[in-house]
C-alpha cells in the first residue's frame, strides 16, 4: 500500500471503479468499445509497420521447438485415442460430412499428377528393394489371374486339361509368396528388380490415365459416404491405435524441430508479409470476409466468462491493484499530495 494515506484512499478509489468497469453491463460495454478502439487505432497503421516479421519468425519458431513435445501435448495424445476409438456421440454418414462435388474436385486433381507419379516411380526404381516388392507384386498378381482362369477352365469339360500346362505351379503362388512363379520369371527380382518397378509404375499411371478411373473412384466414394462415420474401436485395439498416433507424435516433435523447418517457416512468414504486409488489420479482415462488428460479438461472448472466473477467486482486484500501485506510489503523485 502507498505510505501516503491520501494516496491509499485514492488507489481504493480507482481500484474499486476499474472493477466496476469490469463487471455486469459494464464489462459488455467495455469489451465492445475496447475492441472497436483498438481497431480504430491499427486501422491506421499497415500490418508490417504494426508486427516485426522476425519477431513473429522467432516465436513461431520456438513454439514449434517447444510445443510439440512439451507435457501438455503428449497429455493431449490420451484424448487422441479416446476420440480415435469412439467416434462421434451421434454417428453420421460420411457423405454429410464431405460433399461429393469436393470429391470430384480433388480426384480430378489428382488424376492430372500421372505425370508426377511416373517420374517418382522411375526416380525409385533402381532401388533392389523396391525392385524386388514390384517384381513380387507382379507375380502374385499374375499368379492370381492363372488361378482364375483355370478355375474358370475347370467348370468346362475338357477345358481344364488344355490349360492345365503352364498352370501346374499356380496353385502353389499365393501359399508361398509367389516364389514358384518367381522361379518361372528366372532372375526377375534381383536381375530385373528395375524393369519390373518401372513397369508396375506405368501400369499405375495409365490406370490414372483411363477415363474410367475417375468414375471407378466416384463410385467407390459413393459407397463409403453411405457409411457412419463411427469409432474405430470395431476395427482397432487400444494399442494398435495408440502406436500410430504415438508414432505420428514423435515424427511431428522431431521434425518440428529441425533447422529446415524453421527455415521454411521464416519462407511463410516473409510470403504473409509480401501478400498482406501493406494491408491494415481491418483491411485484412475484410480481405478474409470477417464482419468487424463479429470480432465485437465474440469479444463481447468470450469476455465475461474469462474475467467472472478472476473475479470470484479474487484475482481480478489482485491484477487491478498491482497495475494501479505503481502510480500512487511514484514520487510524482507523491508530490502532488503533499
């Protein structure tokens, strides 16, 4: 408390009329006018002069280091789970939660990248690895569609017979991982690992490419939007779930962190500032389709929970009073009082 018993009885003054400002009506009114103010003020000023773009690089940037893998976040993985396994109270269908006209937008759009997906493909294939999963790929699917035609064959007197030659090990692919077939390609899979991958990859791009494709993935999109988007509880373990998101965590933390993310946030920062670094904060608002007198209403809404809550513990008066004394205890106001 100030020495000066003056200064005590006016700092009790004015703490007591700022929390009257700050309570009931009042606060509503505040809450309204202080937000239209400040928009007033920095309507004025363009966002670039108004923020240090490298002052919002260092915070973005710390936050990223830190965020990702403090305690809260990986408290937050828990509920993760939780919502992973439960789903939604009330299951809906999925349809209604995307539209089919957005579908179509996105599936035309990846259809077009089959120039992409054939250079990554040839990008890879040289890989032994990938050479030897596409060369295995394609011999249980070669293996698959003998064991078709010859079941087809069977049905048919005599028809068996005829195509039962350079069918005899078919029947053994699919039991061991397509290795009789395998056999029968000679060395395609530590030999001709590439041509094979390249191959599988222009198999896919003309897939991409076929005009009824897109309306294949339509179709099968029509059949997933008539199912209830529900828990995946039916499907999944506790533990099957909580190692993928525990994965998809410990990606985010490190990767987060890396020095290249940093960089490319600096990249985003610079690219918000060249777009909309000359616009005031009211012109931005416009530009994003926000109604100024929205920002009020929410600040108006959001306002007197958060202040009601530190006004009945008592650190409403607390924060008042530390902001206030300061003033009454500077030898200015001291002067004037004596």
């Amino acid at each position: 408390m100030p020495a000066n018993p003056l200064a005590r009885r006016l700092l009790d003054a004015q703490v007591a009329y700022h929390l009257d400002q700050l309570r009931g009506d009042n606060l509503e009114d505040n809450a309204a006018a202080l937000v239209d103010d400040l928009l007033d003020a920095t309507g004025r000023h363009q966002i670039a002069d108004l923020v240090d773009r490298d002052v919002v690089k260092t915070v973005i940037a710390r936050l990223l280091t830190s965020a990702p893998g403090s305690a809260a976040a990986s408290g937050l993985l828990d509920l993760v789970i939780d919502v992973v396994l439960d789903g939604p109270p009330d299951p809906y269908p999925l349809g209604e939660l995307v539209e089919r006209e957005r579908v179509e937008a996105l599936v035309d759009a990846l259809l077009q990248l089959s120039p992409l997906v054939e250079r990554a493909i040839g990008q890879v294939a040289d890989s032994p690895v990938i050479g030897t999963v596409a060369s295995r790929f394609m011999a249980r699917i070669v293996g698959e569609v003998m064991q078709a035609n010859k079941a087809v064959a069977d049905k048919v007197p005599g028809l068996g017979a005829l195509v039962s030659f350079g069918t005899s090990t078919a029947a053994n692919v699919v039991g061991a991982a397509g290795r009789p077939l395998e056999g029968l390609l000679g060395d395609t899979m530590g030999k001709s690992g590439a041509f094979a991958a390249r191959r599988l990859g222009r198999i896919i791009v003309e897939t991409m490419q076929d005009p009824t494709t897109r309306e294949a993935v339509l179709q099968a999109w029509d059949v997933a939007a008539a199912e209830k988007v529900a828990g995946l509880d039916r499907l999944l373990s506790r533990d099957q779930v909580a190692d993928v998101v525990g994965a998809a965590h410990e990606l985010a933390v490190t990767t987060a962190a890396s020095e290249h993310v940093t960089d490319l946030v600096g990249v985003l920062v610079d690219g918000f500032f060249e777009n909309f670094g000359g616009y005031t904060p009211t012109e931005l608002l416009e530009q994003l389709d926000i109604d100024r007198s929205h920002v009020q209403e929410d600040a108006v809404r959001i306002a007197p929970g958060i202040v009601g809550l530190l006004d009945e513990a008592g650190d409403l008066e607390r924060i008042v009073r530390a902001r206030l004394k300061p003033f009454f205890d500077s030898p200015e106001v001291a002067a004037l009082l004596a």
